[in-house]
C-alpha cells in the first residue's frame, strides 16, 4: 500500500516538509489505543507512541494525535514501536464538548472528506438530532450526507426523506437498508479511493451493518436493537478505519450518546432561518412582537415549523454559552498574569534614599 492510497497527498507532503528534513517518516492513525496509536506507515501496520515536545507542549488532548490523522515518527531504538512527533496540520476536523460539566474540547475523526450521518427509520429518527449533527459536521469541513438506514421496514420511506430534506439544506439524504443493499449504489459518488469516510450516528442505527456492506466482509460486530423504543448496545466500542475494496477509508465510531457542540456555526445548519431573519424590516430585530418581523410571519403561515425555530434558539443558546466560555478560558491566563504583577507591586519594598 502507498501513502496515496491512505489519502496522503500535496497538501501533507507540503506540511511534511519540514520532518523529512530531519529524517522522520509520515504515518496515519488508524486506531486509538489506550496509552498508543495504531499507524499506518504505508508498508506496514506499527504501534506508536506520542513523546517529547508533542506530549508536553499540547495544550489540550485535542491537540494530541486521533484517529485519521497524520503524524510525523521515528523508530524508538531497540523497539518496533515508533515515537510520535508531531500531528501534521488537519484540513478538517469533527470535534465535540465531551461529556462532564467541565467538558473539554474532543476530537472524534480528523481529515475526513465526508461523514455519513446515520438514523434509522423507526423510533430511533428524530429531526432535532440530525440538525445538531448538520451543525458540528459543517463546522469540522467535512461534508455531510444523510443515511436513513432500514428503508426496507417501511413503505413510505421516501415520505420521511422529504421532511428530512426539508431540514438538510445542501446535505444529500439517501435512505438506504444496510440488510439488503438497498440504495448502496448511490453510495459509490462518495466511496472513491483516496478518499475518508466517517459513519456517525446513535447507537441501534446500523452503522456497524453498513460498514461491513461497504467493507463486503465481516469487520464490526452487530447487535440486535430493543423493539420498544429501537435502541442498541454500542456494538463498536472505539473508532478505527478500514480501507474499503472502492480504495475509500471508512471510520466506523461508537455510538452518540450526545453531541454537545463545541465551536459549530448554527447559521450554517440554519440557513433557510438565517434567510427569514434577514427579511426582517428591522437589521435589530428580537423576532418577538417587531413589526415586519420575517421570522413570526413564517411561524404563523407554518412555512418555519415551530419546532425547527425552537431546536435553532436551543442551538443558539448552546453555541453563545460554549463561546463564553472559551472566551473566558481564554483570558484566564491573562488574569493570573496581571493579578500576581499586582501582587508584586504592593509587597515591592520601598527604596529610600540616604541623608548624611
């Protein structure tokens, strides 16, 4: 296999540059381990490790190495592992706020070219999901493309896609069934070699399925859902990606339980609501009781459906709190800094000159 084949390209081999130069070797994370990385040096499949100023001078784990990215190695002496430099900078990356009430920033996939955002049709298809998922994906710059999986379940399939295209903007919605085939085809625009792929969704939906249909072996493990409410055990319990047979790489992930957005633009996920607000007659408008409001005259006509306007202030407010917060952790350095030189001022001793 050659670097090419795992979507090394220009753009890297301009960033390598500088590695190459010093004797490293370019590599792509194709596992996370616990404490270590699975690489992919292009002749071969290595475990490395992260040391020296990449370990110390990260700021965040996010800056750390994740799955698909590219890193710059060297042979540790005495060892077939490979010691970890430096992450070449990513053309795209899909993050979230982990889970906690201090969540840090979490990468999930780096570089990818299209995530495969995936719902199911049955209890498990929620509207409001699929705009938060629209949301974080076209931040990271990848693009993003709808699967309705279990399309063989239902007769009105095509029905339910036209209102989950009413809300997807540009983002293709393809239902599929990952147990016959069904609407795979349509996936080759897409599955090109040299290309990375991310399968993104709850669990229950069928990714895994999916993943072992374009993968045409038996790559993940499967599980049946729970009839009452459609929801499945986290089959896949850590991202990890294949080279498909089309010459793609596929990222199969654990299921969401939540994706809490980290620096997602909600306009861009919004943008049949950004377009309402700026027919507004007011540039000010609170989109309450203004005259001319564009926005309350859709609502009224139900051409905005309520639900759609209510997931957007919910987003909105997510987005305005998780940016208040990078702000302030942002100055908080400069705080410290600017308190301690206080400090320093009022214990300084003072100097008096000597008289005779």
């Amino acid at each position: 296999m050659k670097l090419a084949d795992l979507g090394w390209d220009e753009h890297f081999e301009a960033a390598f540059a500088p590695h190459a130069a010093a004797g490293l070797r370019p590599a792509r994370v194709i596992c996370e381990l616990k404490h270590a990385y699975a690489l992919n040096t292009g002749d071969d499949e290595l475990v490395g490790e992260c040391r020296g100023k990449l370990l110390h001078a990260a700021g965040s784990r996010a800056e750390l190495p994740s799955i698909g990215d590219w890193v710059a190695t060297r042979p540790r002496p005495g060892s077939s592992k490979l010691d970890i430099l430096a992450v070449l900078p990513r053309k795209t990356r899909f993050c979230r706020r982990a889970a906690g009430e201090h969540g840090h920033e979490q990468t999930i996939a780096a570089n990818l070219d299209t995530v495969f955002l995936v719902s199911s049709l049955d209890a498990n298809l929620n509207l409001r999901r699929i705009e938060r998922f629209l949301a974080v994906t076209r931040e990271s710059g990848a693009e993003p493309v709808i699967l309705l999986n279990k399309a063989d379940l239902l007769d009105n399939a095509d029905e339910i896609a036209a209102e989950v295209t009413a809300i997807a903007g540009d983002a293709a919605v393809i239902p599929i069934s990952a147990e016959t085939g069904t609407g795979f085809r349509k996936l080759s625009r897409w599955l090109k070699k040299g290309r990375t792929i991310a399968l993104l969704g709850s669990s229950g939906v069928g990714k895994s399925t999916i993943a072992n249909r374009i993968m045409r072996d038996e790559v993940q493990v499967t599980a049946e859902v729970r009839e009452k409410d459609s929801k499945g055990r986290h089959t896949t319990t850590r991202r990890e990606l294949f080279v498909a047979p089309s010459g793609a790489m596929l990222i199969d992930t654990p299921g969401m339980r939540e994706l809490q957005l980290w620096s997602a633009d909600v306009g861009e996920a919004f943008a049949d609501v950004t377009a309402l607000a700026a027919q507004c007659k007011f540039s000010n408008c609170r989109h309450g009781s203004e005259a001319g409001c564009a926005i309350q005259a859709a609502l009224a006509s139900g051409a905005l459906p309520a639900e759609r306007w209510q997931s957007y202030l919910k987003l909105l407010v997510e987005q305005e709190t998780m940016a208040a917060r990078l702000h302030a952790r942002r100055e908080q350095p400069k705080k410290i800094a600017w308190r301690k030189a206080a400090k320093e001022s009022r214990v300084r001793p003072r100097i008096t000159a000597d008289h005779d």
